[in-house]
C-alpha cells in the first residue's frame, strides 16, 4: 500500500490515477440509461439529458464518498456510477408512464435506502448476503430478454452494406470482451468492457450501423438541451404496481454498496483493521443520495462500483484524493454534448453484445456474494428455491389464474417474487436457531451479577458442567469491564447496556449492545504502537475474553456498538 486513504499523493499522481478510471468506468455509466431509455421507447432528448444527469450525479457521489459531508460518504476510494439493477425495472417504468414515472419510482424507494442506512444496526440480521445475492442473480436473467432484442434491433437513419451487419458487429463485440476476460491479463480485464465497445463501433462504422452526423455536430462544451421528464406526483395504479419492485431493487443495491464498503476498508490500509460499520452507513448514505438525485434529474440510480476495490490493490493507492478528482472528472465529462454525441451513436447489436456479457458477470458475482459466507445445505436451498420460484412466476407457469389481481401483479415481477421468498425462507431459518432472551441494565461494574444470572437461566437446558459455567461467568466480566471503561472514556458516562443470549448448537451467543465506544476493540491487539505506549495490563482484559471465547466481534455503527461473542462448553474445547 503506497498511500493509505488519510494521505496525500502528489497531484500529479492522483489526478493520473482517477483519468484512467473514469475512462474505465464512463461508458458503463452512460450506456446503461441509453439502452434502458431506448429500450422503454424515450426520445433522443430525454436520453441525452439522462446522459448529462448520469455523468453529473455520479461525479457529486463520488466525491462525497472521498470527503464526506456529515454522515454522507464512507471517507474511502468509491466510484459511484449507474446501476445495471435498475435495467429491467427502469424498462417497465419508461413503458408504463415514461421518464416522470420512473423519476418518482426512484425518489420513493431512494427514502427507503436512506431509513436502511439508519437502521442498518437493526437489519444486520435480516439483510444478508444470500437475499442480496439471490435477488441480484433475477436481475440478470429478468434483463437477458432486452439483451437479446437491441441484438436484433437496427440504428435509426441507416443502411446496413448487408443483412449480416448486426450479426458482425455484436459478434465481434462479444469476442473482444469474452476473450479479453478468458485470456487478459488482470489489466486488460478491466478495459475489457470499454475495448468491447471501441472494437464493436469501429466495426459497425463501415457496415453502416452507425449515423455520425450527430457527433460532428455538436460542441466540444456545452449543456443539453433542456428535457428535465419532471416528476410524475398522480400516483396512479402503475406508480403503486411498480413501486414494490423498486423498493427490493434498491435494497439489492444497498447491499452490494453496504459489501462494497466492507471490501474497500480491507484493502485500504497497510496494517488490517476492525471493518468500521459507521463508514459503511457513510456509504449508504451517499448511495441513497444519489438515488434521490437521479430520480429527480430524470436518470437511472447509482450505485458503487466494486472495481474500486480492485484498483486499490492493482495501484496501491487508496487516497481520497484520487476520488475527489474523479468526481469532478465525471461531472466535467457530463457538459460535453460531444462525448454525449459519440457514445449514443452505439448501435443497437454492440450494446446488446455489451450487455449480455455484462448481465452473465453480473449473475455470476450475485452467486459469488450469496455464498460469500460459505456453502451450506440451508442455503442452496434459499437461493435455489427462490431462484426457480421467482422464474416460474415470471413466466406465469405457477398457477396463475388463482392470483388475485394485486398478486398477479407484484409476483408478475420474478425478481420481487424470488426476493419476497429469499427472505421468508431467510426469517424460517432464523427461528431455527431459537428465540433470543433479552436483559437491559445499567453499563456498570455492579450490574455484572444481573448478567450472570440472565447467562445462566439460559444454559441451564444445555446442562453444562461447573468449568463451563465459569467461563461464561469470566467471558462476562472482562466484556461488562471493556465496555465500561471505553463507554467511559468516549462519553463520560456509561449509559444502558443491552444483552441478547441465544443458544446454537450446543454453544452460548451473546451480544450486548451499548453507546459507541471510543474504540473498537478487536484493533487493540494489533495495534503495536498502543502496546507500546501504555502498559500491558491495559489489554489483559481483552486478552482474557479472547482466550475465553470463540468468534468475538466488535461492530462499530452510528450511535451504537455490538460486542458479540460464543462461548462453548468445556467439552467441545477439549474435542478440539
């Protein structure tokens, strides 16, 4: 890691480093709303300000994930640009109603991604990588479909040299981009998407798929023509139809944001650190303003793009410089009618080879984050059942004459069917491991038997011998001790302190909960320079409750802190 985000490169670098990925990342963000607007049947004016909005918003995101504002931005490298989850709902929107329709679609499920990031400290448990996943991989088989018909689909004003241009032209586009995936190197996968693109125009050119004059014709500078669509504030019976399919859309979003901010913090620092939740809320926060601002300026959601993540490790650069240069890169390329001009000229058999090669990968990393946290019987069963289901309603084969009107509607919708089953079977899975007891106290040293005795009515069925019970009895104080003295030192006070007990295969887990701390504790053995500086019987505390427990979490969010951890009986320790 050459510069963690808190330093500065040289402008030089840093401005060198964020060109080269707005050139990655541009044509992504602009052709996704052309070909949902095209595909919805909208005019060149409403999708040439989609463009302009694009291009503008993804640049004000990106900045305020580099420098936050308030509790807006994580404060890490994030690219924002538009989101490919929004193309299948996007479509349905523009056709019911056009852009008016799709913007208030998109300004009312953003205020749902703004009271996720809020309570993601509650949701923890029911937002999980298997419902996101699973819900990301009915997007790409929701979105194939208008894949295959822009394959099909001739450029206005041109005359193909022969009937085999538009099968040329998204051949030799699907080959650049497959091939430089199977056979580039890391860096040459990267630019496989914009490489795609490049190849495919070129090739459509002499074909005649491609109508020019609109790109000689415009400025280099400039703004569009105004063709702000406005918001569409009747509420009709489409808005109301619609609106449960954006709302899980963007959660799916939130997710991938709320993962991606995960993965930044990992790769970001030269020596590991505790994941902060309170920069993951940041960059929820920025996500869900972006949402707001593009449902009102007339274009398709953002969201962060998780090539971020790789161009930290490839370049070693993690400074918030470089994002704030990107972002005003982006938004400096939206009032260029001319960049505008060129990449609406792609025509309709290149963006489909695009998009197809695109909605696979997207599938793909939709089965990758459902099984991130490892493979399980509970959870081929959550994504396959959900997945079929949500296909079999889709395509109108699971009963559908007995649906009422409202359901036949929303389950129409695979992507909102198999979602509402992702979680149901994700809640039936959470009963499973048994109802958590709960206990408030005061965060004091005197309150330690009150948790005692709560500890122990709940292991009393598991019938654990004396030795086990006193680990529990000692894994406890050292907690309620930490707790105290870090709740002390950030706020003066200790305040209330929140304890859930659950018992789970023979083990005993438990989460208390308490005003954010100064710290977070699972740093504290890994940071050297503290162990330096202070004495050693300042960590004896958190060196004890490690040694008494298994899988101890400290998970940091605005306006309140988790500890958590297992305790296993004397037994299992010894088997193992």
């Amino acid at each position: 890691m050459r510069f963690e985000p808190d330093q500065s490169p040289p402008h030089g670098l840093a401005s060198a480093l964020a060109a080269q990925k707005v050139a990655l990342i541009v044509a992504g963000i602009v052709i996704t709303p052309v070909i949902v607007l095209r595909a919805g049947g909208a005019s060149a004016g409403e999708i040439a300000w989609s463009m302009f909005m694009a291009l503008v918003i993804s640049g004000v995101t990106t900045f305020l994930q580099a420098r936050p504002v308030g509790r807006i931005g994580a404060g890490y490298l994030l690219f924002m640009g538009t989101s490919g989850c929004f193309i299948s709902v996007g479509v349905d929107a523009i056709k019911a109603g056009g852009v008016a329709l799709l913007g208030s679609l998109i300004v009312a499920s953003s205020l749902v991604q703004f009271a996720m990031a809020g309570r993601l400290a509650t949701l923890r448990r029911l937002v999980t990588p298997t419902v996101g996943g699973t819900t990301v991989m009915l997007i790409g088989v929701a979105v194939i479909p208008i894949a295959f018909h822009l394959l099909n689909e001739l450029p206005e004003n041109t005359t193909p040299v022969t009937p085999l241009a538009s099968p040329l032209a998204a051949f030799v586009t699907f080959c650049v981009v497959v091939g430089l995936n199977l056979f580039g190197s890391r860096t040459w996968r990267l630019w496989s998407p914009l490489l795609g693109l490049i190849t495919g125009m070129a090739v459509s050119i002499p074909l005649g798929l491609v109508d020019t004059s609109a790109f000689w014709n415009a400025s280099w500078a400039g703004l569009p023509e105004w063709n702000w669509p406005g918001l569409d504030l009747s509420f009709a019976p489409a808005f109301w139809s619609l609106l449960p399919a954006f709302v899980i859309v963007t959660l799916v979003g939130a997710i991938e944001t709320y993962g991606d901010g995960i993965a930044i913090q990992r790769v970001s620092w030269r020596k590991p650190r505790a994941v902060d939740y309170r920069a993951v809320q940041g960059a929820l926060y920025a996500d869900a303003l972006g949402n707001l601002l593009s449902g009102a300026g007339g274009t398709l959601p953002n969201t962060t793009y998780s090539s971020s993540i790789s161009t930290v490790e490839m370049t070693g650069v993690a400074a918030r410089r470089v994002g704030m240069y990107g972002g005003v890169f982006l938004a400096l390329l939206g009032f260029s009618p001319k960049v505008s001009a060129l990449l609406l000229m792609v025509p309709g058999p290149v963006a489909g080879a695009y998009l197809l090669v695109v909605i696979v990968l997207l599938f793909m990393h939709g089965l990758q984050v459902a099984l991130e946290e490892g493979f399980t019987i509970d959870k081929a069963l959550v994504i396959g059942l959900s997945l079929w289901l949500g296909i079999g309603f889709q395509d109108q084969k699971l009963f559908p004459e007995l649906l009422p009107h409202w359901a036949s509607g929303l389950l129409g919708n695979g992507m909102v069917a198999g979602t509402l089953f992702a979680v149901l079977l994700t809640l039936l899975l959470r009963l499973k491991e048994g109802l958590a007891t709960r206990l408030e106290v005061a965060l004091e040293m005197q309150s330690l038997n009150s948790l005692r005795s709560f500890a122990h009515a709940r292991v009393k069925s598991l019938q654990w011998d004396e030795a086990s019970i006193q680990r529990v009895d000692l894994a406890l104080e050292e907690a309620l001790a930490l707790l105290v003295e870090h709740a002390s030192e950030s706020s003066g006070h200790g305040g209330r302190l929140r304890i859930e007990a659950r018992t789970n295969l023979g083990a005993l887990e438990l989460e208390m909960a308490s005003l954010p701390l100064g710290v977070n504790l699972n740093d504290l053995p890994a940071a050297d320079d503290r162990m330096e500086t202070e004495p050693v019987e300042s960590l004896l505390g958190l060196r004890v409750l490690e040694a008494m427990v298994d899988d101890l979490r400290h998970q940091q969010y605005h306006g309140i802190d988790f500890l958590s951890f297992r305790v296993v009986p004397r037994e299992s320790v010894a088997r193992v």
